[in-house]
C-alpha cells in the first residue's frame, strides 16, 4: 500500500513541511526586505532555504523547507521511474529511468548551498515530462493531453518572466508552475498504465519521434543559454 501511493505520500508531506516553513520564515524578500513573514506573491520558494531571512533575521524555517524538499524530489524520482515501466520504448524507458535517479539528488540540492547545480534538475525534469507528453499526446487520454500542454507553458512562462526581469509576476508563477507540475505528476502516476501505450509500437520509432525531442533539446539549449 506503501508503494504504491509513495509518490502521493512524498507530495503531501513535502506540501505540508514547506507549508510549515513559510509560517516561521521572519520576512524579507527580492522585492521588499523590510516584510514581514512569507508572502506567497512576494518570496521566492528559496528564500526558505537559507539560514537567514532576506530581512537579516535567523530563519528557524529552513530546516523544514529542507526537509520538505528532500521528500519533493524523492517523490518526483519515484514518479519518473514508475512512468519509466509504462512506454513501451526501450530507449525512453530508460532515459526516464535516469532521470528519476539523478533527480532525486539533483531536485534536494535546489535546498542547499549548491543551488545552481541544483537546478540542472529543472532542465532534466522538463525533457522527462516533454517525452511522457509526446507518449501522452499519441494516446487516448484527451484530459491528460491537455493537462501536459498547460503545464509544460507554466514552466516555459515562468522562464521568460524571470529571464526578461519580471520579478513580480516570475514569483507568482513559479507556484503556479510548481502546483501544475505536481498535479500532473499524480495525474500521471494513478490515472496512467502501460496499457495506454503499448499500441505506440517501436517500429518506425526512431523516425517518428525524432522530431519532437529533437525540437526539445533546442528548447533545452534556450533555456541553459539564457539561465547561465
């Protein structure tokens, strides 16, 4: 029972851990450092992580954003992998299945000193979901399709406002992003099965679905150039 409600039990912790350390965190962010406590359209999640508060204070938070960080990015290894045994390719059955394990590392490291590295995950997560999409979108699931499509431009609409220095609306959308991400995840977690692939035969694969993750590795490369 354990397994097989680990992703949604990873999930709700890690809600409720970060939930927790917004409620302690003394104040100050980007846009205003004289605030008082977390504000959800003001702070960034990684204000929680740091030791002290953007306003200068002990932040008595961290401790549980890390935590809470730690079971997100276990969640989100199990999840890829567990999608890894529903495509019926060999080849992005394992891409999936390296991406679950390297993730689970990298998504924690977002909580620590080693930010930047950290957010290597965030590119590897997105070619995870962008090859389930492909595999979704070739499938009968019509409220799933639309669902990766929307949150696939979450990602991408958090990434042009920060990018282009719009701090404001880039802080609200990343918890927009982040919340579509992980509705999607259990989306994809419960309400999928090999069985809603297993008619996307490998013949012809290479060909077929070229293209797409050819056009995602260009989107990969934008976003590396325009993050670093």
């Amino acid at each position: 029972m354990v397994k097989k409600y680990s992703v949604l039990i990873c999930m709700v912790i890690s809600v409720i851990l970060i939930v927790i350390a917004t409620l302690v965190y003394p104040g100050g962010s980007l846009l205003d450092k004289n605030s008082i406590g977390f504000d959800w359209s003001k702070n960034f999640l990684s204000n929680l992580f740091a030791t002290k508060a953007v306003n200068g204070l002990e932040n008595p938070g961290w401790i549980w954003a890390v935590l809470g960080m730690a079971f997100h990015s276990v969640g989100y290894g199990i999840f890829f992998v567990n999608m890894s045994k529903k495509v019926p390719s060999r080849q992005w059955s394992t891409i999936l299945k390296y991406i679950g394990a390297i993730n689970i590392l990298l998504i924690f490291l977002i909580a620590t000193p080693l930010h930047d590295l950290g957010t290597i995950s965030i590119i590897l997560t997105l070619l995870g979901l962008f090859t389930i999409t492909v595999f979704i979108l070739k499938s009968k699931l019509h409220l799933l399709k639309f669902c990766c499509i929307i949150c696939l431009l979450t990602f991408y609409c958090f990434f042009s406002l920060f990018g282009f220095g719009y701090l404001g609306l880039a802080v609200i959308m990343q918890k927009v992003y982040n919340l579509s991400s992980m509705l999607l995840v259990l989306g994809l977690e419960y309400f999928t099965n090999y069985e809603n692939f297993k008619h996307i035969k490998s013949g012809g694969q290479k060909n077929k679905y070229n293209e797409p993750f050819t056009a995602l590795a260009s989107h990969c490369q934008l976003f590396v150039y325009a993050t670093f």
